[in-house]
C-alpha cells in the first residue's frame, strides 16, 4: 500500500516541481524587465528634468498660470525618438527613419515643448489665429518668433514622453527658424508674453 501511494505522488510532485520552476523563471524575467525599464525611466527623467524650466503667474491667492517648457536639444529630440522606438519595439528599419526625420529637422529649427495649465480656459488659445499670447526665442542677441501648434505626440505618450505632465495639461510645440546645433553655444532665453502675463526662461 505504502508503495503504490509513492507511486501515485511521485509524478504529481515531479509536475509541481516543474510548474515551480517556469513560474520562477518567468518571475525573474519579469523582474529582469521591470529592473531595466525602470532604470530607463529614471535615466530619461533626469534628462528631461535638466532641459526643463517651470512658471508661474499669480493673481493675489489665484493661479492665472503654469506654464513647463522644455527645450528640445539635439540630445533631447532623439532621446524622445528612442523612447518610443523603446517603448513600441520599433524594428531598425523604423528607428533609423525616424532618428534621419528628426535630424532633418533640426537642421533648419529649434523646437520647444510647452505644457500649459490655466483654470480660466479663455487665456489658453495657443493655437487660435487671434491668440493673446506670443513666444519669442532670443539666442546670443537675436530674437526669433515662435510658431505654436499642438504637440504631434499622442495623448497616452505625452507623460511617458514628458514626465512632469498631466491630464489637466495643454501640451504643445513651440518652433523657431533656428538650427538646433546652434543652441550648443551661446545663451538663450525664452519669453511668453500676454495680457494674462509674461514668463521668461532662461537655458
């Protein structure tokens, strides 16, 4: 009797066995995963942290405005390539595209990311052809104006994009006729101007 229940259980816990070594294998693949694309998102939040400025323009006790820009270097543009490429598991092929895109780009414009909150949704008219707000780029003495669209990017990869954003944010894209490389030297200010207020930031 002994050795026929031995026999009943011995292939039972052999399967167990091997059912506990798949989950624990796919366990540390799992974790090997979340390890690197968390050291990912750490490395591409400091990196979007260091090109990122923020104001804010107050009314006594009330918020007009929040406003986050972030200024699209080189190094900064195609970090946002390899994020998505990263993200989708783009193939090559699709990467090289989209990284010569972007360097094409930049090869005749610098771009600025804006966020912006407002509670009072009559200021926040980016887009409308009678704005109320202009955005100028200065760079070693030389003004240029900026050109205000909405930010090309889906909505869902807005915050993996841009860590400091929100659903209660208006995300858009600021170019100028400026070659990115040229930002590499010299200073640069940027200043958004309204009758609602005015906020300058420096890079």
């Amino acid at each position: 009797m002994i050795s026929q229940i031995y026999a009943i259980s011995q292939p039972l816990t052999l399967g167990l066995f091997r059912r506990w070594i798949a989950l624990s294998c796919t366990v540390l693949m799992l974790a090997g995963c979340a390890s690197t694309r968390s050291s990912s998102d750490r490395q591409h939040g400091r990196l979007i942290a260091q090109h990122t400025q923020k104001s804010e323009s107050f009314d006594g006790f009330y918020n007009v405005y929040q406003v986050h820009l972030t200024i699209l270097k080189p190094e900064v543009r195609l970090a946002l390539v390899d994020r998505l490429a990263e993200a989708q598991h783009w193939e090559r092929q699709k990467l090289n595209f989209e990284r010569e895109k972007a360097i094409q780009e930049m090869s005749s414009q610098s771009q600025v990311f804006m966020s912006f909150y407002s509670p009072r949704a009559e200021i926040n008219d980016w887009t409308q052809p009678n704005s109320i707000w202009r955005v100028y780029m200065t760079h070693n003495g030389v003004r240029y104006e900026g050109r205000v669209q909405k930010a090309p990017f889906r909505k869902p990869d807005i915050p993996f994009l841009f860590p400091h954003t929100n659903r209660f944010t208006s995300d858009y894209l600021i170019s100028f006729n400026l070659p990115s490389r040229s930002l590499a030297e010299g200073a640069t200010a940027i200043t958004i101007t309204s009758s609602a207020g005015e906020s300058e930031f420096q890079f």
